[in-house]
C-alpha cells in the first residue's frame, strides 16, 4: 500500500513517522511550507512537495491532515489533479464532516486518530484508537487494514458518532489541559512547587481505569462544603476569570449529585 500525506503538522508528523516504521511507503509529503515537508519526508524516505497540482495520482491512499478549516478547499485543489478523481481520499479530523472530501471525490473517507498529538511529544501509537469511515465497503476494508497495521484498536464510526466523540474528546483533554494551566498559574503566581500537585494529577487519571468517574468525585463541591467554597471564591477574587469557572464547575458538579 503506498500513501500520500498532506499536511506535516503534528498529526501529519506522527502519522507518517508511524506509517513508516510499520513499512508503509509514504510516496510524498505535502505542505504550503517546503521546509515543513522536507523535516518530515526526509525522516520518512518520501519526496516533499509544495505545489499540490504537482502530487502523484499513484498511490493508494491519500490522507488530509490540515486544519479542518482547509480540508474542504485542499479536497477540491486535489480533485482538479489528473488522474487524481478516482482515488481514495480522506482526512483525519474529529470534528470534519466527510463531506469536506465527498464533495469532490466519490472514494472518500476518514481516518481519525483520537489522541491528542504535539510533535514534540512520543506517543504509543499502538493504544490510539484509530475511527475509521467511508462510503464504499472496499474503502473502509483498506482503512481498516491499515489502521491494524499501526494500532491494536480500529473502529468503525459515523459521522454523526464522530462528532460527538469530538466534542466529549475536547471536554474530557482540552478542557482538562486548560485546567492544569489554570493551577499552574496560580501556584507559579504564588511561588509555589506545581509538581507538588502532579501526584493528585495522576491519581485522577489512574482512578477512572476501572471506575466511573462519577462515582470518584470528591471535594467541596460533591461534600457540599459551603464555607470552604466561599473561602476559595474569596481568594480567587485576584483571578476574577477563574473565580467565574470555579462558580461554574461548581454548580455542574452539586448539579450532577442533586438529581
Ligand atoms: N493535533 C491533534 O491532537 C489532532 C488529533 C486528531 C486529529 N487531528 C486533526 O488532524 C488535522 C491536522 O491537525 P494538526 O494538529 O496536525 O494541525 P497542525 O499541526 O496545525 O498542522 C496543520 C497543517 O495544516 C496545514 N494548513 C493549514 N492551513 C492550510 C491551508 N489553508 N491549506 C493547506 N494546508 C494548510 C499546515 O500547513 P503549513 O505547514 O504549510 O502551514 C500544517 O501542515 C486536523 O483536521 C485536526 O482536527 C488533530
């Protein structure tokens, strides 16, 4: 099977590093910035292009890893290659509509990985559940090959699945991320060790292994503890933003243990 990348950022970037490692000959590495292709394709024996009327309508699989707001219009700059109409085409996004790529390829498809990716940073490919869709039975057939050549877990997932998936994905990472910002900058603020916290950051982790994380919440919030919110309402009054997501989340969790 031989695949064209288009897109090097940090999707692209792990995605071919692993297409690689597993065998799979990526023919060409697309990106607007030449340099970016180059970094990637040079690692990966493939060829770096700039100029996507110049891609190769020979290979297999062609995966769009761009920004989801240009995944429509790269589909259609890539469907006025010659050669290129009949080929399988698909992206990589969570929240993307197939349509982006249906629109102008009649083989189309999606190849979600769903995990958070930065360049700088390893992953284990192997646990990353990889999302897999497209119109035609042979199509989703390939995707699924090729999603068990690089990882134990592929699913087939709608559209409409994927969507939701997203949004759970961004409340349950990004948000959390965002979180862990928030209690840096706080305790840096106040010259305190962050790291004093990375044991309860992992612990919240571990513990939903292998039970629901309704059943794990603890705190003021889930005890009801009214003069401990207060005093913390009051200190956060010297980050008015935070004081209002702490109000938030508070109620969502005294919320959830009401009903
Ligand atoms: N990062 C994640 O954790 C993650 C996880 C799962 C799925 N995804 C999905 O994977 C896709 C790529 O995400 P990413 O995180 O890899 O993004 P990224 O690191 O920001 O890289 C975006 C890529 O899109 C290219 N690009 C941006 N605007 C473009 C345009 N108008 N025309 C052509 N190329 C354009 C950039 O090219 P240049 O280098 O030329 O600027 C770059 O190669 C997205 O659909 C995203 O939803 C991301």
């Amino acid at each position: 099977m031989t695949v064209t990348l288009i897109g090097a950022g940090n999707v692209g970037f792990h995605l071919g590093n692993r297409l690689f490692k597993k065998g799979i000959v990526v023919r060409e590495v697309y990106s607007r910035n030449l340099e970016n292709a180059a970094h990637l394709a040079n690692k990966i024996k493939a060829k770096a292009i700039n100029d996507l009327a110049k891609i190769s309508p020979a290979s297999d699989l062609y995966i769009i890893a761009v920004k989801d707001d240009a995944i429509a219009s790269v589909s259609e700059q890539l469907s006025q290659v010659e050669g290129m109409r009949e080929n399988l085409v698909v992206h990589t996004s969570g929240a993307a509509a197939s349509s982006n790529i249906s629109n102008y390829f009649k083989n189309y498809g999606v190849f979600y990985p769903l995990q958070s990716f930065s360049k700088t940073r390893k992953v284990a490919f192997s646990t990353i559940p990889i999302c897999i869709e497209a119109g035609r039975k042979k199509d989703r057939k390939l995707l699924r090959k090729l999603g068990n050549k690089i990882s134990q877990k592929v699913a087939r997932i709608s559209d409409t699945e994927r969507a939701i998936l997203h949004v759970a994905a961004v409340i349950v990472n990004n948000f959390t991320n965002h979180l862990f910002h928030i209690g840096q900058t706080i305790t840096e603020k106040e010259q305190i060790d962050f790291d004093l916290l990375k044991p309860l950051i992992q612990e919240t982790l571990l513990k939903i292994e292998n039970l629901p994380p309704y059943e794990m919440q603890t705190g003021p919030a889930r005890r009801n503890d009214k003069k401990t919110i207060k005093k913390h309402l009051k200190y956060l009054q010297k980050f008015p933003e935070y004081a209002q997501l702490y109000t938030l989340l508070t109620k969502s969790i005294q919320d959830a243990y009401r009903r």
